[in-house]
C-alpha cells in the first residue's frame, strides 16, 4: 500500500482543481469548419525562432496557440550548417480547408550573418511559405510579387564554387576570461578554443581544440584559506566519409586530452566507424533512426597511481549505438541507447541510456519527460586513496559511483482565447536586478 503525503496529496488536488476549472472553457472553443477563413490562422511551431519578431514582420496572418484552431501548422526544425550558420526548414501543412497544400522550404544563413540578418531571412522565408495558402483566401487581391535583383559581383560569388580561396574550409578562434569575487571567495576561469571545419557532400572534415583553467579561493570561518584548481584541454580530428548519398558513413578519429579532474594527464586516442542510417540523411531534420559502431586504442597516462595500480597503460575499446530523433508535428521525440566496453576485460564497461520527449497529447496539453540513466563500471581512471573532504565539496576529481541518474517530468496547460498576434515590449527590458 502507498501512502501519500500531505504535500503531494495537495500538488495532485491542486493539478485536478486547474483542469476542472478549465474544462468550460475548452468545451467552448469549438473546432471552426473547413470553410476558407478571411484571415490565415497560423499555428508556428519552432523551437528555436523569434516568435515576437516574426508576428511583427509577417503581420497579415492570426497566429493561435494551438494546432487544433490553425489553417496552417508550420513546423520549423533546424541544423547547424559547416559555415557556422543555421539551416531552417520550414514544413508547411494544410489543416481544414487548405488540407490538398503542402510544401517545404529551407533558409540557410551564414556564420558571419549578423542576428537581424538571421531573423529577416526567416521571416522572409516564412512569408514566401505562406503564399499559396494565402491565394486561397480573399486576402489574395491585396499582396504582389517584388523582385530585388542581385547585384553581378553577387551572383558571380555564389554560383562559382572554383572562386571560392577557402575551398569550403571555416576557421574560428575565441577566447575568454571571466573574474568573480566577494568578500570571502573569490574566482577566475580562462577558457580558450579553436576549430577547423570542411563540409562537402561526400566528406566532413573537423578539427577542434579546447583549453579550460579554474581557479577558486576561499576564506574559511576560522580563517583558512582553501584554494581549488582544475584544469583541462581536448584537441581532436575527424574525417567522416559519405559511403552513397542515403544510408551509410564512416568514421576516423584521432584525439588528446588532458584532464586533473578525471586523474588523466595524457590520453591519445585513434578510433574508427561506422554509421548506418534507417531514413535517407535527407530527412535528417525531420527524423533519423541511426546506429553508430566504433572501436578505438588509447594510451593513457595518469597523475596519481590508479586504483588498479597503473600509473600509465594502453586500452582497447568499443562502443555501440543507437539513436532515435523525431520532430513531427505531434512533438518532439529522442531517445538513445550506447554500451561501451574495455576489450581486455569485459567487466569494465558503461550502459547509457537517454531519453526526452515534448508531446502534445490533447488540446493545449503537453507533457515534457525527460530523462538519463548510466550504469558505470569503467573508471579506471580513479586514483588511489579516499578524496578528502575539500575534492569531494569542490569536485576537485570525479568520484567512483556505479550509476548516474537524472529525471525530469513536468506539463503544461493553456487554455483561453485561441489568438496570439499582439506584440508588446514594455517593461521586457531589464536590467538584472529586477523590478
């Protein structure tokens, strides 16, 4: 028998009491017939876009708040591009009147594009997608077509690959500092990274590398003082070979990393892959069901004497995958699986499993659940000895454990009037410390 505190017997009436006085109002929004509206109803569902700005540029349609009240359901999913930018795809899906028309249209900006820039080509793209829903309304007699040709030296960059010096290659540098300090505590953190990227149709070139340094003092209430340190860097490449245009690539890797948090002051790596994919990359943005396998050789090296007594040593690994990633209009969905295993003893291996789904389940209901679980019996890496007090408190090294878990569910519930157009920032700028 399970018992239930008062605390949560509370919660579960409060939950039950909200959608008791909600269901009149829901009963009161009646589904409007497949008649052609005056006025496109628009239900926008991206993860990712400026909903403000694009209610301001794209004006002309009524945007509500849920899929049931729209004409026009408009899934946008997207992805980062090899430039740096962000390729959005637009789905355009007819509901009622407008179920014969569907399209697709894609907007893809470029790492140097500025943010407004960004955001004008995805309202611009938006309201291109909107046009032969609109055609069907009595709003058609009042748009027009206009056209802004390019300039020559424009359309000779972009349709020329051969005049491209870089030959697709994208290059960034950055670096950063962050100082914190109060009366008794006081911090600072340098954070550096570089990368090189190449991406073509049939090959994906990566190059990265990442340094983080942590310093941290502390003042006690007797008076010591406690210093914290933790440093570490990653450099790595890979080369990912399209095998055909719609299911399979493969993988090679090389990889250095450094880390005083994981007992590891040298480990070098090479690995190699293979991807096999369920639908066609094409689809990528909208669904992929893939499985991944790679086997690699370490050699590592440690600060302090392991518990299994190595101060240094070569490893052979394995690692096998699976991952599920959905985006359709019902929501969200991915979900993934991995076990990976030291092929000198198969007792030292690691299980994880992930899972994270936003789905709208009924009229104004979602329910968002979210969740990771890893059982851990591959970390050889531990130094030998108990961690003191300081380590443990300042997360100094990473402690022997078993499993790692976390857990998230929640929903959301709104119902009301079925229109969301207004815009209005008052009051929407603040300056960190409130009201």
């Amino acid at each position: 028998m399970v018992v239930l505190g008062s605390g949560c017997v509370r919660w579960v009436a409060w939950c039950v009491l909200v959608l008791l006085l909600a269901a009149p109002a829901v009963a009161q929004e009646s589904d409007a017939d497949k008649s052609i509206p005056d006025v496109l109803r628009v239900f926008l569902d991206c993860a990712q876009c400026d909903f403000n700005n694009l209610r301001q540029d794209v004006a002309f349609v009524n945007y509500v708040r849920d899929k049931s009240d729209a004409d026009v359901h408009v899934l946008i999913s997207t992805q980062n591009t090899a430039s740096g930018g962000r390729e959005y795809t637009f789905d355009f899906i007819g509901l009622r009147g407008f179920s014969d028309l569907q399209q697709r249209l894609t907007y893809a900006s470029s790492g140097t594009d500025t943010e407004d820039e960004r955001r004008r080509g995805v309202s611009r793209t938006f309201g291109l997608g909107l046009t032969p829903f609109l055609l069907k309304t009595p709003q058609r007699e009042r748009f027009s077509i206009q056209y802004s040709p390019p300039a020559v030296a424009v359309v000779s960059k972009v349709t020329t690959p051969a005049g491209d010096p870089w030959d697709s290659w994208i290059f960034r540098l950055g670096a950063s500092t962050e100082l914190n300090g109060e009366t008794r505590q006081n911090s600072n953190r340098l954070r550096a990274n570089v990368s090189a990227n190449r991406t073509t149709e049939r090959w994906k070139f990566s190059f990265n590398g990442t340094g983080d340094f942590n310093r941290s003092e502390f003042t006690l209430s007797d008076g010591r003082k406690v210093e914290s340190s933790s440093d570490s860097w990653n450099a790595s490449g890979s080369a990912i070979k399209s095998l055909g245009r719609e299911h399979w690539a493969g993988l090679v890797r090389a990889e250095a990393r450094s880390s005083t948090q994981s007992n590891e002051e040298l480990e070098v790596r090479g690995a190699v892959g293979l991807e096999w994919d369920y639908f066609p990359y094409a689809e990528s943005t909208r669904r992929s069901m893939v499985v991944q396998y790679s086997a690699g050789v370490s050699r590592l090296k440690y600060f302090e004497r392991t518990l299994f007594g190595k101060t240094e040593e070569t490893l052979v690994d394995h690692r096998l995958a699976a991952i599920l990633a959905l985006r359709q209009p019902w929501g969200t969905w991915r979900a993934s699986a991995a076990y990976s295993a030291f092929l000198h003893d198969r007792t030292k291996y690691n299980l994880d499993f992930f899972l994270d789904a936003d789905v709208r389940l009924f009229r104004g209901f979602a329910l968002n659940v979210e969740g990771s679980y890893s059982k851990v019996r591959d970390q050889l890496y531990l130094p030998a000895g108990a961690a003191s007090d300081e380590e443990v408190l300042l997360r100094q090294r990473r402690l022997a454990t078993g499993y790692r878990y976390r857990v998230l569910v929640g929903f959301s519930f709104q119902f009301g009037s079925i229109y969301n157009n207004v815009v209005n920032p008052r009051w929407s700028a603040q300056t960190g410390r409130g009201f």
